[in-house]
C-alpha cells in the first residue's frame, strides 16, 4: 500500500536510507562470502560437475533473498509498530492516517527489497562465468576460477563502499575486506580433504 503523499514518504525514506544501506552491504556481504564459500569448496574438492554447482549456488543466492526478505521485514515491521506504539501512547492519538504512520508501514517493504535483493544480485553477478562455463572453457579459462574472481571483486568494492561511507581511505577498506575473503578461502581451504 503506497501512501498518499509521497514527498512526505521521501522525506522518512530520505532518514531512513543510512538502515537500508545497512541490511543491503550487510547481507550483500553474507550473500558473497557464501557464494565464495561454496565456489570455493567445488574448485579445491575438485567437483567438475558446472550444472549441479550453478544449480546449489543458485539454491544458496535464492535461500539468501527470501531470508534476507522476510527477516528484514519481519524485524522492522515489529520495530517500526513499537516506535509507532510509542510515538501514539505519547501523543495520546492514533497516527494511522499521518505521514508517520504510514512510512511505518511502508519502509519495512524498502528495508527488505534491499536486504533481500542484494546478495540475489551480487551472487548472479558472481555465477555469470558459470552461466557461461562453455564460452571461458573454450578461451582456457576455469568458470570457477573466473567466479572466484568475481566474488573477490565484489567484497573489494563492498570494501570501497564501506570506506567512502565512513569517509575513510577507500583502498584500506576496500583491501580490508578482501582480506576476510581471502581468510574465507584459506580456512575452506584448510579443510578440504
């Protein structure tokens, strides 16, 4: 349900962008770390079986968009009633009708695309090499390594992101949270009989 007056709504999702630029890097980086995870797992047991792969990540990339949906919502549904319980107990009114009210039943729906969407979009981003494994293979080049790649390449700019957020050197961060992937790779690695 839109609200009726939406620059009012922009101005509650204007303050309440820095939440949904936290669930989207959040489980953006739970989406990639996964994905490596698993990729990463294929390459180092030797799995050569590129359909079942592409088929388990996609099960993992799609788990990860209905998690990050529903809890996401779920969880600022219920905090955006209690601060709307609150705000109405205080005013001794209902503010069903107001522009609060109704940004309380709306941004959770925001909050949630963008907690959802972005490992679904991050980790399709990271399988291309494996939607295309015939095309790499017959240029020489491993689909998996090629994913793997990609995967690095995304928690590098997740990194990036983080840092020009924090108004911090953007390379630090950037190489920081490649750093985390790379422990990733290491201690799946370590394992791997």
């Amino acid at each position: 349900m839109l609200p009726e007056k939406p620059i009012h709504l922009m101005l509650h999702v204007f303050r309440a962008r820095g939440i949904m630029r936290r669930y989207a890097i959040t489980n953006g980086f739970d989406g990639v770390l996964t994905i490596l995870g698993m990729l990463t797992g294929f390459y180092f047991s030797d799995f050569h079986d590129l359909p079942v792969a592409l088929s388990a990540c996609m099960g993992a990339a799609i788990a990860l968009f209905i998690s990050g949906l529903s809890s996401a919502y779920l969880s600022e549904k219920a905090e955006r009633t209690l601060e709307l319980k609150h705000l109405e107990q205080a005013l001794a009114r209902n503010l069903d009708s107001s522009d609060y009210g109704q940004a309380s039943r709306f941004l959770p729906l925001l909050v949630a695309f963008s907690n959802g969407f972005s490992p679904l979009i991050l980790s399709l981003f990271i399988l291309l090499p494996l939607f295309f494994a015939d095309n790499l293979m017959a240029l020489g080049l491993s689909p998996l390594l090629s994913a793997i790649g990609l995967a690095f390449v995304c928690i590098f700019l997740l990194g990036v992101l983080l840092g020009k957020i924090s108004q911090t050197f953007w390379l630090w961060a950037g190489i920081r949270a490649l750093l985390l992937a790379l422990v990733t790779v290491a201690i799946i690695s370590f394992f791997e009989i």
